[in-house]
C-alpha cells in the first residue's frame, strides 16, 4: 500500500467525516458544506471542472441541493463509464446528556483510525466510494493518460431520503447525461471481498399503520378496546400470511425469499395503568419482483379488515416508501463483464452477478432502461454505530476503478 495514498485517503476522510450531511427529514441542513470539501480536492487533484445540476429545495439554506459530476475526457466520449456516489449520510442516533452518542466509542463527527480502520459517520456509506473511485481517476490524471473512454464520477445528493433531490432529479430533469450505452458504476453496496456485482433489487414497501381503539383504566378493560392488543393481533398475523402466502425462493437474491419485518413501534400511554387507546407500528417488506406489490397490499388490508372486526378496532394504513423493482440487469451486460475483467486483473476473483434485499439508486437507473450494476468492497457495518471501513479496501477499490478506467469498454 503506498503511504502518500494511505494519507490521502485518511485526510479526505476526516475532512468528510467531520461535515455533518444531513437531509433535511432528518433535520438537517443538507449536502452543501460536504459537497464544498470534496470539491476543494478535486480542484486540488487536478480534477476539471465540476458541472453542476442541482435541485431547487426551499428547506435548505442555500435553497437547493448538490448534483455534479466532473469528466475526465477520453479518446471517445461514448460509452461513458460513469461512478455514483452520495454525498448524505444518516444520522449517528441517540445523543445522551453527557455529549456521547448511544452505541459509538468514539465522536461519529471525528475521524477515528485505529490500524486500517477507520471509524466514523459515512466512512463507509458512502466516502468509501467517494475517496476510491477519486483515487483511481487521479491516477489517471497524474500519469498524464488519456483513456480510451470518457470518465464521470457523479456526487448526488438525498440518496438515503429517497432521491428526489438527487438521482431521480437527473434522471427527470436531465435525461441528455446519460446514453443506454454507458457503464454505470452505483459505488453504493457490496460484500466484504468484491466479489458481488448486483444486478437485481427486490421490491420495497414500508408501510405505516395506526390502531385506533378506545382508551379506558386498566381495571375496566370492557369499556375500551385495547389498541395495543389489536396491534399484537395484527403484527402476527401479518408476519405468519404474508410469508405463508408469498414464499417463493429465488436464488438469484441474497436472501432468497421474500422479506416481510415489523420494525418501528410508537409510544402509546406514559403510565401502566392505562389501557391505550392508539398505536402505531410500521413494517419493511422486500418482496421477490415475481410478486406484484398491489399483491401484497390486498392481502395486508384483508388483515386489518378481519383484525378490526375482531378487536373493535380502526386500522388505517400509510405507505411511507414504495418501489416497484424494474427489470434486472442483464447478467452478461458489457458493464457487468467490465467489472468482471477488472477484478479478475486486479484481484483475481470471478465478480458474481447476484441480487439484493437492499434497495439502491440503481433501481432508478433500471427503471428508465439504462444497464447499471452496484459495486464497492464493504464491511456491512453501514446505518451502525461505529460504521467503519477500511483503508486497505479502499485501496484495493481504487484499483478496481484504475483498471476498468483503463481497459473497460472493450
């Protein structure tokens, strides 16, 4: 591993780790001041000009958020290989009254490195694609190489809040970037060798619910109808249908079946004397794309209808986030072969072509026809305290990206 990298790659990922990108759901001020620092590396790299599309959000100081992309200009401009990464992160978690974060060793804000780790806010999702895809395109740069394709690597924002400000802006508002014969790189997901390629998303659908009952003492439980309970009810039945009735298995994805996880439960009543009368619960479902959602959807409202009735009941259901997935990548894409020849060279691995439960901006590239793949070399520690990467990863994934810079579009 080359020192001057190593250091490079540390103080990047300082700098970036130390600028809070916040969405503005989660209370934040946005992307700009994190977009500001890289920007100043690039410059300072040799990088040309970033070309800026960015949308218009009244919420944010600056009244928009940050989309640009900086083009290294090869011997042909088409196919382009473009690299996307996102500069918004989520938030650490809980703050406790001494300044600490529940669950971090150390400041999520400040850089910790500890050997080759490096510990922080978005070390890994995503400034460790950030910092690798930049690393192989300088060395492009410092060797004065032209390429034998035209480069792109695109910073996007609000990628962890849906992509209407960043991604799905793009593609509405600026379809004229990308051509259905580039190579797209989503740097934003992996294994912990390289050596997965994702190809293919399952549906997503997160659901909100509110049970309405009538709230009474807990010594008369015959004058109310026990919110909590209904939700008990409804919770089980849920998890027991929805994977008795939708239980294919598909080996393409990792894991096979399809996914159906109670998660965020709201508070009802303060003391427990109280029997309540609301409650409000919510599920994450990744569901096969053999299985329509509008599916999934009639079977969950025959659920509440029967719980309802049984309970005494009022349950109302709100659909948070809901993606159709879009049709696979095709296994033998020439950008799938690219990635695949890159890590034969570099590592000597075979890349394998699998899909996710995890949903990724990739599904919007999908959906409006373009041939995109997800790749990077990850621990699996992102959205958790003490998220952490990798300096060797990052490293050896600059590598990778030097290499399919090099000789990808073949």
């Amino acid at each position: 591993m080359c020192n001057g990298e190593k250091n490079d790659v540390i103080e990047l990922q300082r700098r970036l780790t130390a600028v809070p990108a916040l969405n503005p759901e989660s209370g934040g001020e946005g992307e700009w001041k994190k977009a500001g620092v890289l920007q100043k590396f690039l410059q300072r790299y040799g990088f040309p000009a970033p070309v800026h599309h960015d949308t218009p959000d009244p919420r944010t100081p600056e009244g928009t958020r940050p989309n640009f992309f900086v083009r290294i200009r090869g011997k042909k401009e088409k196919p382009c290989i473009w690299v996307m990464t996102h500069l918004d992160v989520v938030p650490p978690g809980e703050r406790l009254k001494d300044g600490s974060w529940k669950g971090w060793k150390t400041d999520p804000y400040k850089l910790h490195v500890d050997g080759d780790i490096l510990y922080g806010r978005g070390v890994e999702d995503n400034q460790q694609a950030i910092v690798a895809s930049l690393l192989g395109a300088r060395r492009l740069l410092r060797s004065d190489i032209t390429p034998p394709n035209d480069i792109a690597l695109l910073v996007v924002s609000a990628e962890e809040t849906g992509s209407e400000y960043g991604l799905q802006y793009l593609l509405d508002s600026h379809p004229e970037l990308f051509s259905k014969d580039d190579y797209i790189i989503v740097a934003d997901g992996g294994n912990d060798d390289g050596s997965l390629i994702e190809i293919a998303e399952k549906s997503v659908l997160w659901l909100n619910f509110h049970v309405s009952g009538k709230q009474t003492h807990g010594s008369t439980p015959h004058l109310g109808d026990n919110a909590f309970r209904a939700m008990a009810g409804i919770v089980k039945d849920l998890d027991t249908a929805l994977h008795r009735q939708f239980d294919a298995e598909d080996n393409l994805f990792r894991p096979p079946v399809s996914t159906f996880e109670p998660t965020r439960h709201g508070r009802n009543v303060p003391n427990i004397n109280t029997i309540p009368g609301e409650e409000t619960f919510s599920f994450d479902c990744r569901i096969l794309p053999r299985y329509p959602i509008d599916s999934i959807l009639k079977t969950i409202e025959d659920i509440i209808s029967k719980a309802d009735a049984k309970y005494g009941t009022h349950t109302t259901m709100e659909i948070e986030n809901r993606l159709d997935t879009p049709a696979p990548t095709e296994p033998d894409a020439p950008v799938v072969k690219a990635m695949q020849r890159a890590l034969k060279t570099t590592r000597n691995i075979e890349g394998n072509p699998l899909g996710l439960g995890g949903s990724t901006v990739a599904a919007f590239f999908r959906k409006a026809g373009y041939q995109a793949i997800v790749w990077s070399t990850v621990e699996g520690v992102a959205h958790q305290a003490n998220e952490q990467a990798l300096i060797s990863n990052i490293i050896a994934d600059a590598d990778v990206y030097e290499s399919l810079f090099l000789h990808g579009c073949l």
